[in-house]
C-alpha cells in the first residue's frame, strides 16, 4: 500500500510517500492539518486505484493494504491558470515531511472560488449567555465580572452586501451598577478601541422604544449552517430536473404517458421535439417526395425544421398539405420543390422553425398541455391548439432560466402561538459572485423567489429578489418580505434558473437565515441593560471567546448610624446582605441593622468585601454566601435576620453547669480518621484577571495527600481566600469536642454560636453550687470547694440575667465551703426571690469550664431544650490577619 502526496497536477514525481493502511482517508488528511473541515468540495482530490473518491465519503472509505492512493491538488480554472496559482503561491519549494498535505489544504478558493480566493465577509460576531427557563435575572455585588444575558435574540443582517452587523440587548443586572466603559470588552479586546462596535448602558426602567436593540427578531432555528456550508444550498433545477426523453401520446393541446417533473410548473418554456415514424413516397423521378405522417400541428406556407435519422434533416416550407394533414410537400426555403431523399422513411421531428412551447398546466404526473409559442414568448399566430394526434417520441427540454430551483423549505417563521407581519431573509455567497474572465470577473445577476403563506392556506404568495455581483469577495444580502397582515407564515426559497457550475463560475448562493418580527418590550423594570452593535471586521475573530463581558460596582445603599443612605458604589458585605433580606420583603426593622453595621466596621477596615454574581439558589444560601465572606454566617432571632460572626471570643455569655441541666452533660472526642482531609484547597476568582486559581491551606504536618476543595464565592482576593481556607483547615484540627446537654427554659437565653462555659461535675473539672453569702473578701458556697495544692483557682458566677461574670482569682477559706475572693460590686443576689439562685462556678484556672460555641438549640418539649456545640479554641483565629506569604 503506497500513498502518494502530489504537489501538482501535471505528471511528476510525488512530494511525499507514505506507508499507511487502515485508516480512513479523512483521518489520514486530519493526521496532517488542522485546516481540514468536512465538505462536499476540498481543495484536493483523492484517488484509490484509479478511481476518485468524493470528499463527503472520505470518512468512510478505509485504504486497505494493496490500495494505491494519491492526492493531487484541484484546479480552480485552466490547466494553466492552476499551474500559475498552486506552485508560486501556495507551495514553494517543499521544506520537509509532512508539509504537502497542509500546504494542499490551505490552497486558495478551496470554498469553491477560481484561482486565488477573494476576501471574506467579515461576520460580526459577539456572543452572550442564554437565559435558561425559570431561571432568576443574574443580580451582581461588589466588583466582579459579568457576562451579560441576552433579553432577546441576536438579530445578525446584512447592512450592505458586504457589510454584516449585528444587534444585541443584553441584561447587565437587577439593580443600578457603576461601569467603566473601559472595560466593556469582546473577548479580551475592549469595545471602545474598535471602530466598528460600540454600546450604550441603559438605566432601570429606561426607554427603549426608540433603540432599534430593544426590536424582538425570532430566528427560525431550521435555517442555519448545515455540515460544509454556510446555510441551505439553493441549488438551481439540474438537467434531469427540466427534461423529459421517453415515449408518449400527443393529441390536442396535451401529452399524456409521460413522467412529469417534480419541479415542473406552469409558465416555464422551452423545446419540445416530438419524434414520429414518417414515410416518404417517392412518385417517380423529377416529382416532389410526399411525406406521410400526423402534422396537425403544420400548415401550408409554414417554415419548419426536420431532425430524422435519414438524409432529410434541415429547414423547409410547407408547399402543399391535405385536408387530413396527413400528407404534406415541402420546397426549400429557396423555392425548390423537394423530389430526391437517398434515405427515404424513417423516424422524424417536424416542428415550425423559430418557436418553443410553453407549460400550460399539469392535469396530473403523466400529463401536460402546452401551448406553442414564437422565440419572444408570445403565443404563435399559426397554431390551432393541435399537436400531432400520434405516439412519437419526446425530447422536452424546459428552459432553465426560467425554472425555478429546488426550494429550500417551507419553513414556518414563528414560534407557536405568534403572528408576524415582517420577515427577513439572508443570503450568502461564500465563493463571491459572477464569471471569471481571464485575469477578470464578468458580472452576473441572479433573481430568487421568495414564497411565503399563512400556514395552511392553500396560495403561495411570491416575491423576486436579485442579487449581482463581479467579484471572488463573499457577499450577502438580507432582504425584507413586509406581509400584508400580521400571520403565522410559511416560507420557502428557490432560485429561478441552473446554477452554474462550470470550472469558471461563482455562483453558489445558501440561505442562510430567516427571521421574524415579534412583539417586543420598550423598558425593562429594576434591570440594567446594555445594546450593543457591531459591523463585521476583522477587528473582531469570529471565535468562541468572543463573549461580551464588563467589570462593575454594584449600587446598593449602605447602612449608617441605623439607617439606609442612598444608593451609591460599594463592595460592601453588610449592603449586599441587607439588600437581599429586603428584596424578600423583610422591613427594616426585621433585620439587626445595628449588628450589620458593627461587623461592617470590623469588615471594611480588614478590607473584606463581597464580589460576586448570583444566577439561582435561594435567599438564604446567598445571605449566609454573602456573610462567609467575612467569617459569618445568618441566623434568624425571633423573626428577626441577625448575622452571627465566629470570631475570636473574650466575655462568656449563658453559662450551663449541673445546677441548670436537667441530664448529665455529654462529651464526645472525634479522633484522626485515616480518610480525613490534611489539609484544604480553595479555589476562587482572581480580581483582574477572572480566571479561576486555587491556593492551599496547610498546617505544620500536613502533606496535602487529602485535600479539602472549597469553591469560594464572593472571594476576589488570594489573601483573602487564603484566611478562610486556613480558618476551616485550623477548625478541623483543633475543633475536636462537641458538647450535648439538655435545660429546662435556660437555654433560649443563647444564640447560635454564643460562646460560653460547660461546668461538669467530672472530679478533676470544675465545680457547681450555689450561693450562700457574699462579702468584701469571700463567698459561701452549697458544695465543698477542693483546692488543689500548686494551682491556681478561680470563681466565676452566672449573673440574674444568665451571663456569665468573672472568673476571679480565689484561695482556700477557713472552712471547705468558703473561698476568699474579691468580687466587685453590684454582687450577685443570695437568694433572690422571682428567680433562680445564682451559681457558682470553681476550678482550676485552665480547667474551672469547657469554653464552647453553641451550634444547635432544638427545643424538645414546652419544659426542655437540647443544646449541642463544639469546644472553643482560640488557634482557630491565628491566621485571620496573616498572608499565604508570611
């Protein structure tokens, strides 16, 4: 097996020989290029053993062991003309293995054009994200990155035929935003260094009536590319199309027994030779020949030609016919009676000189009447109606100039359910349009029938469009069909006469797309908008990350002393939580503007903001997202959205001791499991540069074999991302222990998260009484105190309100149940009255409590609450204003 890389056409020694087999020619081609595309034409040939095979099998056909393959390049042209364009253009001197086939792909006019191609039609082209269906309006905080939605389809048209442009409404957001024109960008190329695009931002609410953007254009998604080409070939009617050779019955003004085309019509018109068995009777010598036939048709005077399969072919009048007009005489046109034929009886087509005949109708698929007509269409003066009453044999051949392609479609143009009462049409030619001419292109007009009808009525309105060019350049055209009324239309589209395929013609036309006019919005209520309009160019790629994109600030009013200011640029976390607390309806008063506005204080100088898109998720997903972003999470407090920050911890609140759970306090160790995480990987959005990056967490000791991925949202900065990483890697390591217990009412007094102290009667751990007695100096206890001999206690007691206060150094009294304690004033009651007496807590000063956060209250009766939480550790905290550098 041997396959041979030619760089010519003309005989020669291949470029390059390969060994291959197994493959199919389609891999063997893709194997050396990038620039192979699948198509019914390529700017090769292949040939297996002698026989050519077709681009569009190339994927199948698999070149065995013993084939014999060669690929030469295709002339576009004359030998001539493909020799002066293959070897100074395209090849060049071949620089090594490998080359030819690249250097054959990438030939000039492999689109189908003549010799060099010419220039393409820039696209225009940008693109935008789609809405899904009940999916919510993308809603932007902070700075970030957004790709704006479409609001409604693109519409792409041709402003000229060698100018396309394209048409954009586009949703930025909900809400107000601050964009820097600057970085509105196609791709990575900003929209205000082109000059062929440009766009303008739209407020909420704002009037679009008066911006073509806003108009709604439906394209029909039947209509496109298809594989190899641009759009729906509009192929003309073929050869076979508009004729007819076979047996038949002429009688009247119909022929019957024949197979009528399918793209037959009436109003076409064109040759039809009818062929008979005549005989010529010859009187004797000097008289005139007699012909004997059928000539209804015919009539004394007339001039007619003869075709027939003896000597008697040429142009003659009619000098005499019968009656019956079944014998007739003829004399030369100059005036010589006709008495010699060496060729005698035979099958003949007499016909008048100078006419054709035109297609009346079509009573079925066998049959047609036809009326006779002179070479200017006109009906012909000396035919009675009357075709010869005889079997002959037909030659029809219809005109194509006047044929009517194949159509492409019908189509219906709208959705179901819509009317429309404007339709657009495109047109493309890839390869340019006209007749090349040496060094020249012959201009050359085309005329396209556009048909259109409601759907399911049973006429086909139509309207012609021409187009022209003399030029390889692609050109397009988008025509407009304006319909009488507002309709559920149908389409189809056709060229009228052959496409020219001849090696010298630019003549391929697709239908490329078909649109509509629907009804449309004039403003959009609450969303920023943005039009867009771009003129192809080749400023602009036609490429898939030719995404429109922007950078913005969110406008959201912002919280100072209590109240809402308005709305202005922030990147605030406390504005973008509260904004979407209101968008659920909650008043004001229905959320803790006082906490907001203290964590905002913490925030903002430690440079924490939120920068993020949201496109779906509930309210309170994107609240907690929101507030992770600065270590906190949404609690709600009776009916009231309050966030919660896990932050470093100095004053206790509630504190739980035996006195007031009513069950033991439980305590549950979780050990280093072989399968957990050594260490945690978040991945986050960079600022600038948008791109997704992911950076470790790591402890001393941790190997990142395991590693926990976090996907952080609202998190724009590495530092940033970096501190909540090594927050939740601390938080595995060192948040161990989790503590359960149950009270009586006690508990409602703690919130999510509060920090608090877990005595326990554990001997070794502290202890739990109550008060007997307080001074200056001392206390008196319930329970005995014991002191352990080298360390240091201390006393702490839960105050009337629940929290907790102290602790306080202490030392042995003179008995077991007396400490010496100084314990400022307002002491705490001895034995109150309305309320529970107060507790005292004693121990060591690492060991008098459990220092826990509170994660779940879950009341379990109208007298018991269950409280779970974890132990406290203050190393959680140690990175949260370090750098992934220090």
């Amino acid at each position: 097996m041997t396959i041979k890389v030619y760089s010519s056409i003309m005989p020669g020694e291949p470029a390059e020989t390969y060994d291959r087999s197994g493959l199919t020619v389609e891999a063997f081609v893709k194997s050396f290029t990038p620039h192979y595309r699948r198509g019914d034409s390529q700017p090769i040939s292949c040939m297996i053993n002698g026989a050519i095979v077709k681009p569009m099998d190339w994927a199948d056909v698999v070149i065995g062991e013993r084939d014999v393959v060669e690929f030469r390049p295709v002339p576009y042209g004359d030998v001539v003309d493909a020799l002066a364009i293959v070897f100074p253009t395209v090849f060049g001197p071949i620089a090594g293995p490998q080359l030819a086939i690249e250097a054959l792909i990438d030939i000039p006019g492999q689109q189908g054009g003549q010799g060099s191609q010419g220039s393409q039609l820039n696209p225009a082209d940008a693109r935008a994200n789609i809405a899904r269906l009940g999916q919510g309006i993308p809603e932007g905080f902070g700075y970030y990155i957004r790709y704006p939605d479409y609001l409604n389809q693109p519409r792409t048209f041709y402003q000229d035929r060698k100018t396309q442009v394209i048409r954009l409404l586009l949703s930025v957001g909900v809400g107000e935003y601050e964009i820097d024109p600057a970085s509105v960008k196609i791709g990575e190329t900003p929209i205000n260094e082109l000059n062929n695009a440009d766009f303008t931002i739209y407020e909420p609410g704002a009037d679009l009536s008066g911006v073509p953007n806003h108009e709604n254009w439906f394209q029909s998604p039947e209509v496109g590319g298809t594989q190899g080409s641009a759009g729906i070939r509009l192929k003309g009617v073929t050869y076979d199309q508009r004729t007819y050779f076979g047996s038949g019955t002429a009688s009247g003004d119909a022929i019957t027994g024949i197979s009528v085309g399918e793209l037959w019509e009436p109003g076409i018109s064109g040759s039809i030779k009818m062929t008979q068995s005549i005989t010529i009777t010859d009187p004797g010598i000097s008289a005139t020949l007699i012909f004997n036939g059928d000539f209804q048709h015919l009539a004394a005077g007339m001039t007619v030609n003869i075709e027939s399969n003896v000597d008697v072919n040429g142009t003659y009048v009619v000098s005499t016919i019968n009656a019956a007009k079944d014998e007739i005489e003829l004399e030369t046109t100059g005036g010589d009676p006709v008495t010699d034929s060496s060729g005698l009886s035979g099958a003949m087509s007499i016909d008048k000189a100078g006419t054709q005949y035109a297609l009346i109708s079509i009573p079925s698929d066998t049959e047609i009447q036809v009326e006779r007509q002179l070479a200017d269409g006109s009906p012909d003066p000396d035919w009675d109606g009357n075709l010869p009453s005889a079997s002959v044999t037909l030659e029809i051949v219809w005109s194509a100039e006047e044929f009517t392609g194949n159509r492409a479609g019908p189509f219906v143009v709208c959705p179901d359910g819509e009317t429309t009462d404007t339709i657009e049409v495109d047109l493309f030619a890839s390869s340019g349009l006209g007749v090349v001419d040496g060094e020249s292109i012959n201009a050359r007009s085309r005329d396209i029938r556009i048909e259109y009808r409601e759907v399911g009525a049973a006429t086909w309105q139509e309207q012609i469009e021409t187009v022209s060019g003399s030029t390889r350049d692609q050109l397009g055209w988008t025509f407009t069909v304006n319909l009488p009324s507002a309709i559920r239309p149908e389409i189809r589209v056709s060229r009228l006469g052959a496409e020219d395929v001849s090696v010298t013609s630019l003549d391929r036309l697709d239908f490329t797309a078909l649109r509509c006019k629907l009804p449309t919005v004039t403003n959009y209520e609450g969303i920023t908008t943005m039009a867009v309009d771009i003129v192809g160019s080749d400023e602009i790629a036609s490429s898939s990350n030719n995404k429109i994109n922007l950078e913005f600030t969110r406008k959201l009013p912002t919280i100072s002393d209590g109240e809402f200011t308005a709305n202005a640029a922030t990147r605030s976390i406390s504005a973008a939580a509260c904004y979407v607390a209101k968008s659920l309806g909650y008043a004001d008063d229905r959320i803790n503007l006082d906490e907001m506005e203290r964590y905002e204080a913490i925030w903002a100088p430690r440079g924490d903001t939120f920068d993020y898109v949201f496109s779906d998720g509930t309210a309170k997903d994107a609240i907690d997202t929101i507030l992770r972003a600065g270590f906190a999470e949404m609690t709600l407090e009776n009916g009231v959205i309050t966030p919660v920050r896990d932050q470093p911890r100095e004053k206790f609140e509630d504190g739980y001791s035996p006195e007031n759970m009513t069950a033991p306090l439980r305590r549950q160790f979780q050990g280093k499991k072989v399968d957990e995480p050594d260490g945690v990987e978040v991945e986050f959005t960079k600022a600038g540069t948008w791109t997704t990056e992911t950076i470790q967490c790591l402890l001393p000791g941790d190997q990142a074999i395991k590693l926990d991925k976090v996907n952080l949202k609202g998190v724009t900065d590495q530092t940033r991302a970096w501190r909540i990483g090594m927050r939740r890697r601390r938080a595995q390591r060192y948040r161990r222990w989790t503590y359960s217990f149950e009270t009586e009412l006690d508990a409602l007094n703690s919130q999510y998260l509060s920090y608090v102290p877990l005595v326990d009667d554990i001997p070794g751990y502290g202890k739990a009484s109550i008060l007997q007695s307080i001074s200056a100096d001392r206390i008196v206890v319930s329970e005995p105190l014991e002191f352990e001999a080298g360390k240091t206690h201390v006393v702490a007691y839960r105050s009337e309100s629940g929290d907790v206060v102290g602790p306080f150094p202490a030392t042995p009294g003179p008995d077991k149940y007396t400490a010496l304690v100084s314990i400022p004033q307002p002491w705490p009651a001895v034995t109150p009255s309305d309320r529970e007496p107060t507790h005292i807590y004693f121990g060591t000063t690492d060991r008098w409590s459990f220092p826990a956060l509170v994660t779940e209250i879950s009341p379990s009766g109208p007298l018991s609450i269950g409280v779970t939480a974890t132990n406290y550790d203050y190393r959680v905290y140690a990175d949260d204003d370090n750098t992934p550098f220090d």
